[in-house]
C-alpha cells in the first residue's frame, strides 16, 4: 500500500508563483441572515485584508457566532456575498483555521495530544495513517505554541490553557491562510491566560488573525482593529475610548452607537471612529 502524498512541513506556505491574489482575503457584502423570521444579521458589510488582526466584539445575541458559521461554510447568507480567498465559505474552508470556544470530550477517551492535532490534517489523510511529513507538521505546530514534548499526552490530563494550546496548534496544522478563534481566552484561568497571549501575539506577526472575543485586553494586545457586530457592524480603530465601550455593551446606549455611527458616518457597515 502506497504512503499518503506527503504534506508540506512549512506551516504558512507561499501561493503558488504566479497564482493571482484576492483584494482580500474575506469580504462581505450587504451580508444579511435569519433563523426563520428572526433576522440576526442585517446589510453587514466588511472586509479583511491579508497580514490584519480583526477583533469581533459586541453584546450577546449580536450575531458574532452566526457571523463565523457564516464564514467557516456551516451556514448560507439569506442575501448578500461572502468571499474567503475569492471563493465560497465551502470552496476556501480548507484555508482556515478554527480555534473552537470549548472542545466536548469524553474525558475517558484515550486520545493524546499529538492525536488532537493531527485532525487537522484529515483532509490530507488519504489511506491508512498519517505520513511522516504530517506528523512532522503537527510536532511543529506543537512547538510553535509552546507544547513541545507534549505529543504523548492524554489531552485530559492538560490544564484547560494547555488544551487551549493544543486546539491552536490543531489549527495551525492546516496551514491556514486565516486563523479563525471564538472566545479563546473564554475557559482559561487569568494565571495562564497570558501564555496563550503570548502565543497569539507571535502568531499575528505572519497570519491573518479574525478573532471573536470579549476580553478588552486580548483585543488591546492582538488586535489592528475592531469591528462591533450587533446585527449590523462597525468598524472602529485601536484604542477603543471608554465612551465607545460604554456604547457597545451597555443596553441603554447600543441603541445610541448605532444611530451615532449611522448619522456621522452615513453607511454604518464602514464606520471608522474612535
């Protein structure tokens, strides 16, 4: 039996030459969605440039986690466009990289670390087990994340910023061109929260990083910009004054935020305010 065709071990590599590249590598375009009759997202209208760290905020129930099944292919638009890489959500899926909210696991299963990763080279498995070169990528996304030498470990027996890591590193087993992270620092205690700032901030400086979270300081740290997602979107820069924070995640005053975005701005999908 043949060996799968072997993977590439660099973890981001370059297009091929030649290959065109997309204005951007994720576009939205008067994005609208609804579950049922209950619209959640409405005209949202946004782009992410190749290299950008774009930090997702907003209130509960504002449609940031349909905005990212919308992107990662598990959900269609109502109207609209949405583009990664030029493509559909389905067609580009294989170009990022999701760092889920929380994993659910029988702690009882006996799956190592290593294991964790390579399901991120699942759509390079073609018969039998992982190639050399495979594994020679997931051992690398380990390192990269600070887990080196932890390959054997049962993923139960890791401390919740551990298997935090761990998904990370599964994620970057993909070699994406997009590394897509839902609250990552949302199950993690304050003591170790730092260790998996530290390995975002490295990763920023060679990934597009779109990252949906409420930690003001992870946003602070991470991100190049914000985009505040409350059915519609808008976009504002670093840093965020207290005014604008008060705005967004107070009941009384996100009415205000948006008509405030809406009279200074015209187009409240492309705002740009402090």
């Amino acid at each position: 039996m043949s060996e799968p065709t072997p993977c590439t071990q660099r973890l981001n590599p370059p297009d091929p030459a030649g290959a065109p590249h997309p204005p951007h590598l994720l576009e939205c375009r008067g994005l609208s969605f609804a579950y049922g009759r209950s619209r959640v997202l409405e005209d949202v209208s946004f782009a992410v440039h190749r290299g950008e760290s774009l930090c997702v905020i907003g209130p509960n129930g504002g449609g940031k986690s349909t905005l990212a099944k919308l992107v990662l292919g598990l959900l269609e638009p109502t109207a609209g466009q949405l583009t990664v890489l030029g493509k559909s959500p389905r067609e580009a899926r294989t170009a990022l990289g999701y760092v889920p909210q929380a994993m659910r696991f029988d702690p009882q299963f006996p799956i190592a670390a290593l294991d964790i990763v390579l399901m991120g080279r699942l759509n390079h498995l073609k018969v039998g087990a992982f190639s050399k070169k495979c594994r020679e990528v997931a051992r690398a996304a380990l390192d990269e994340v600070g887990l080196s030498g932890y390959e054997r470990r049962p993923f139960s027996d890791l401390s919740g910023g551990e298997r935090q890591r761990v998904m990370v590193a599964r994620a970057l087993a993909c070699e994406p061109e997009i590394l897509l992270l839902d609250e990552p620092t949302a199950n993690i205690d304050l003591s170790i929260e730092a260790q998996l700032l530290e390995t975002l901030a490295a990763l920023r400086h060679r990934m597009t990083i779109l990252m949906i979270t409420h930690d003001l300081d992870l946003v602070s740290s991470i991100g190049d910009s914000v985009l505040c997602v409350n059915h519609r979107v808008h976009r504002h820069s670093l840093p965020l004054s207290g005014e604008t924070i008060k705005e967004i995640y107070s009941s009384r005053r996100r009415l205000e935020h948006d008509r405030r975005a809406r009279d200074q701005h015209g187009d409240p999908c492309l705002c740009d305010h402090d």
